[in-house]
C-alpha cells in the first residue's frame, strides 16, 4: 500500500481489526493492532512514511498467542532451536 485511501480501502476488504506495519519493519517495531479507520488514517498519516519505495502492508490480525522463533536454514533444510513465549 502506498497511500492512504490505499490502506483504508484494504481494510475495509481485509475487517477490522488489521496489522499495519511498514513492509521494511522486523521484529514488531512500529507495528499497531487498527480496530477503527479513524486511527487507521492517524497511524499512515503520523506513524510512517508511505510512498511506493517504503509501502505500508496491512494484514488481517488474528487473536492468538505471541511467540518469538529462532530458525537456522541452510538453504535447504530449516533447524528450530527455540520458541519463546514472551512473559505477560
């Protein structure tokens, strides 16, 4: 998504409520759970910077736990040492 009415238009498809990231983010960093378009339109007017070099995705959020993985591949095969729940 590269503009604004982009990003509300995806989530009225998609429902509220949704993920909205920037598409260059790892690791949670400036990630928000959106359950209303008026903070939809505050966060991808304040939060980031949209444009089609830095997009802005927004995902269907769904209720569940939150784990942290570590994984290793070596190009062919995928090694998990750790899952990790973080504490409450």
């Amino acid at each position: 998504m590269t503009n604004i009415e982009e990003g509300i238009k995806a989530a009225e498809e998609i429902g509220c409520p949704v993920l909205v990231h920037p598409s260059f983010v790892l690791g949670g960093r400036s990630m928000q759970i959106v359950a209303k378009e008026e903070y939809l339109r505050h966060y991808l007017k304040t939060a980031v910077e949209i444009n089609k070099d830095k997009p802005v995705l927004v995902d269907q959020y769904i209720c569940g736990k939150e784990v942290e993985i570590d994984a290793i591949c070596d190009g062919k095969e995928v090694f998990v040492p750790g899952i990790m729940e973080p504490a409450e």
